[in-house]
C-alpha cells in the first residue's frame, strides 16, 4: 500500500504567519516519515453563499471558508519538488473548467 499526504495549501496553516515555513516542514517530514506521495488541492473559484448541504461531512457545511487564502497548486507543487527529493507530487483535484487550458497544459 501506498499512502500520501494532503499539504494544506488553503486556510491559515498555507496562507497565515510563518505558512511558508509550516508547508516546508509538513513537506519535508512526510517524506521522512516514509509517506509516497503529497497532494495539494485546487478551487480557482470558491463559493460565497452555498445553499444545497455539502454531502461530504456531518454538518453539511463547506469546509473551507472562502475568505481564505489559497496557495496556487501548481506553482506549490513546483515548489514541493524543490524541497523535497524521492516523495511523488500531485494534486488532488485540478478544476479545469476554472482554469485557462494554454496555462494550464
């Protein structure tokens, strides 16, 4: 079995005080501790006002908060190879519909 890690790349630990910092370490000991891959996320676009229940939690809340900062994906996974050397890189979702295709190809 392979096991990877989401690095937060959105909210206070990617985007507060020291989050640079924060993403770095997180980066640096889930490869020391073995893990295979690190994943990061991806919504270019985030709602503001959601009236249908998330189906995805208990509370039927969103989780993210769309005021939060959003560390880019793409850009952090460039900078994740940089800082790290044998764990695989991805993300966990990439919305393309978001995203203009030139760039993103």
């Amino acid at each position: 079995m392979k096991v990877g890690l989401l690095v937060p790349n959105l909210g206070p630990l990617a985007t507060g005080p020291g989050s640079v910092d924060v993403v770095t370490k997180i980066a640096m000991k889930a490869e020391d501790l073995g893990y295979d891959a690190l994943w990061v996320a991806d919504h270019v676009i985030m709602p503001t006002n959601i009236k249908s229940r998330y189906p995805y939690n208990d509370t039927g809340d969103f989780p993210a908060d769309p005021s939060d900062g959003l560390l880019e994906p793409i850009s952090l996974l460039g900078y994740l190879a940089g800082v790290t050397k044998r764990v695989r890189l991805g993300t966990w979702v990439l919305v393309l519909p978001h995203r203009n295709p030139i760039v993103t190809a």
